[in-house]
C-alpha cells in the first residue's frame, strides 16, 4: 500500500468513526455507568468485532453476506434484539445517589463489556457490507493481500481507540453532574432511547 493511499485511508477511518452510530452509543452508555478507565474496556470488544469483521472481508465471507438475502437478515435481527437489549437494560439501570461520593461508580466486569463492545459491532450486517464495499478500493491486488489488510485493520483499530476514548471520556464527565439518582435515571433513560432509536434504524435497512 502506498504512502498515498494510506493517507486516503487513514482520513476516510476518521470520518467513520466519527460517524455516530450504535458503537458510539455503547461507548458513552460505558463511560457514563462506569466511569472512562473501566467504560473503555467496551472500546476494545468493538475493536474485537472491528478486527473480525475485517477478517471475514479479506476471507471473502464478506461476499455471502452481501449477497446473500437469509444471512444479512439473520444478522440484521439479531442486532436490533440486542440492540433493545441493551436498551432495556439501560432503562431498568439502578442509579445510586451520588451526592456525597461523586466519584464513587458501579463496578463493571471487564470480560462482560468486552463481549457487549464485540456483540454490538460483529451484530452490524450493514458496517459489513459497507466495509466490503470501500476497503477494496485501497486493496492493490497486484501486491500481497494480507499485510494491506493488517495494515488497514492496525489503522482502522488505532483510529475508532482514540475515538472511543473521546466518546467514553465525554460521558465519563458528565457522571459528575449527576448528584441524584432521579437525574441519573433520565440519563439512564435518554441513552435507553437510544439504544432502541438504533435498533429502529437497523431494522429498516435492507441489502444494497
């Protein structure tokens, strides 16, 4: 991969992450109940469903998904469900009152929102197909195709990290302006919203 094209590449991965969708959600909904440093463990497992994803385009799985009607569906569904998922259990979050101890945050399981991160990216038919349809236009298929797609995978992870952490640490913020538990269940509640508001635009996709 030339310099050239890397650049291009490397501009068009901060347009989409910067793009908001269902991983920036994920990503603010992690910093605002867990603060940035445990919140971010949720970045990794997006960069997990990232790197897979990936993989199956350079596998050429990428191509079946694409075109094929019953498995882009059955991924769709199952995104949307864990999408409302996610949202259901947002709006059922119990708040603890923040008053004296602003600091204080519910501990979360590293391992449980890495696998929240992986779901919610790997559960996106559409990034994948979106993805099938631009990484080959960096590809030089004269040149060896696996280190253009590790290099592309590196600069696709490096750059949604720094994104996530800006997502992850904006919400992180704002858990300090919650001092009652009734204005942290409206913030509970605003990111249930929406959780389920992706899990509306998901299922109104449809194969390109």
């Amino acid at each position: 991969m030339s310099l050239e094209t890397w650049l291009a590449f490397f501009a068009a991965c901060w347009v989409i992450s910067l793009s908001p969708g269902a991983g920036a959600i994920a990503s603010m909904s992690s910093g605002l109940q867990y603060g940035f440093w445990r919140g971010y463990w949720n970045a990794l497992g997006l960069q997990l469903g990232l790197v897979v994803q990936i993989a199956i385009i350079a596998a050429g799985l990428g191509a079946v998904l694409a075109t094929s009607a019953l498995a882009f569906t059955l991924v769709k569904w199952f995104g949307v469900a864990y999408l409302v998922y996610l949202g259901v259990k947002q709006w059922r979050a119990l708040p603890g009152d923040l008053s004296e101890s602003p600091t204080i945050r519910p501990i979360g399981k590293p391992t449980t929102l890495v696998t929240r991160g992986f779901l919610v990216n790997i559960s996106n038919p559409k990034a994948l197909v979106f993805m099938l349809a631009i990484l080959p236009q960096f590809i030089d298929i004269q040149l060896a195709l696996l280190p253009q797609y590790l290099t592309i995978g590196a600069t696709m992870v490096c750059v949604d990290l720094i994104v996530m952490a800006g997502y992850t640490g904006l919400a992180s913020k704002v858990l300090r302006l919650l001092r009652t538990p009734r204005q942290q269940r409206r913030m509970n509640r605003t990111f249930a919203g929406l959780f389920v508001s992706a899990a509306a635009f998901l299922a109104t996709l449809h194969r390109a």
